[in-house]
C-alpha cells in the first residue's frame, strides 16, 4: 500500500538533493535561502509524483485485473 508514497519520496529526494548540490556550488546561497527554496520544492515534487505513481498503480491493477478475467 505505501509503494507509491515511498516512491515519490526516494525520486524526489535524489532530484532535490541533486538540485540543491548544484546550487550549493555554483551559487553558493546562503542557508536560509537553501531552506526556503527547497523544502515547498520537495514537497511540491513528492505531492507532482505521488499522483502520477498511484494513478498508474491504480491502471496497472485494473488491466490485470481485466486480464484475469478474461482468461478465466
């Protein structure tokens, strides 16, 4: 039941992670600045994946599904 959630917050995280890296050396922003770019990004990010994860969780399960039944 929590493979979506846990999904998008793994994918999310290495893109924020990835991202906040790369401003951190080119950039060099200060911290405050860091927290109050990435922390509303990640959430925004996880919020973006966790929809798409579920809705195609949720097809998968109804075209398998679908597919049991008509074998049977």
């Amino acid at each position: 039941m929590d493979g979506p959630v846990i999904l998008s917050m793994i994918i999310s995280g290495v893109i924020i992670a990835a991202l906040a890296l790369l401003a951190e050396i080119y950039l060099m922003l200060p911290l405050w600045l860091h927290i109050m770019l990435w922390i509303p990004a990640a959430i925004g990010i996880a919020i973006l994946l966790l929809k798409i994860i579920k809705s195609y969780r949720i097809s998968l399960k109804y075209r398998n599904y679908v597919d049991k039944t008509k074998g049977q």
